[in-house]
C-alpha cells in the first residue's frame, strides 16, 4: 500500500492523533509547566481544541463528512499559529497588535535550536491536520 494511500484512508485517525497531542501538550505546558498562556495562544486553543472532539466522534463513525467542517478551524488557527511565530522573531511586529493584558505575545517560553517556539509547534500541528484532511477528502475508488 502507497503511503498516500494509507493516508487517505486514515487522514481522520492521524489527523485526530495530531490534535491529541496537540492539545495535551498545550494543556501540559499551561497546567504543569505554568505556563501562562498569552492571547493569542488563547485564540490557537480556541481553534485547535475543538478539532480533538470533531475528529474523534468522526474517526469513531468513520464520517468523513467532517472534513469541510474542521479544515477551516485548522486552517484559521494555523493562520494565527504563523502571526505569532512572526511577531515573536519580528521584534517590529509586536508593535502592530501588542498584547496589552496578561504575557506578552512575543515572549519566548521555548527556544530550542534558536527557531523551535510553542507558536511554531502549533503551526506544525495545524499545517499536519490540514495536509492530512486535505490528502483525505478525496475519494479512494478501491475502499
């Protein structure tokens, strides 16, 4: 079997297991870490943590049905995920939209290898999701 293929096929139980560990680690790096969580991390989670519910009711009943409706959520919070890993290596773009109350939104928690940040974790998340609900869309003529 193609690797593609594969992942047509089980786009919704990998895109699901993306948001599992997505939002776990989220959850771990605010609950036991304490970590406080800025704006728009708060605007990340909002578009991240219902996607672990959707896709995991989905890969359950096998309904990819879903896909239209989670790809906007992943595709809006990748949006915002990419507008904070700027303005955290833009030092010129935290004076555009400053986060007046609570963290800083170009604070850096994490830094690992000069580049890594939690900003571009969720990225990543976010873009796999949305790859792997894209690559899923599609029909296989052989299932």
């Amino acid at each position: 079997m193609k690797f593609s293929t594969f992942c047509r096929r089980h786009c919704l139980y990998l895109a699901w297991f993306v948001s599992i560990i997505a939002v776990a680690g989220s959850l771990y790096l605010s609950e036991v870490l304490k970590y406080e969580p800025c704006k728009l991390c708060w605007f990340q989670r909002i578009f991240m943590y219902p996607q672990l519910f959707l896709l995991g009711i989905a890969t359950y009943r096998g309904d990819k049905r879903i896909i239209p409706y989670v790809l906007p959520l992943s595709i809006i919070g990748g949006s915002i995920s990419l507008y904070h890993y700027a303005e955290q290596k833009i030092p010129a773009l935290s004076k555009v939209l400053p986060c007046t109350v609570g963290v800083p939104c170009n604070q850096d928690y994490i830094n690992l290898l000069g580049f890594i940040t939690i900003p571009l974790m969720a990225l990543t998340a976010f873009v796999l999701i949305t790859i792997l609900l894209w690559t899923g869309r599609k029909t296989d003529q052989t299932e």
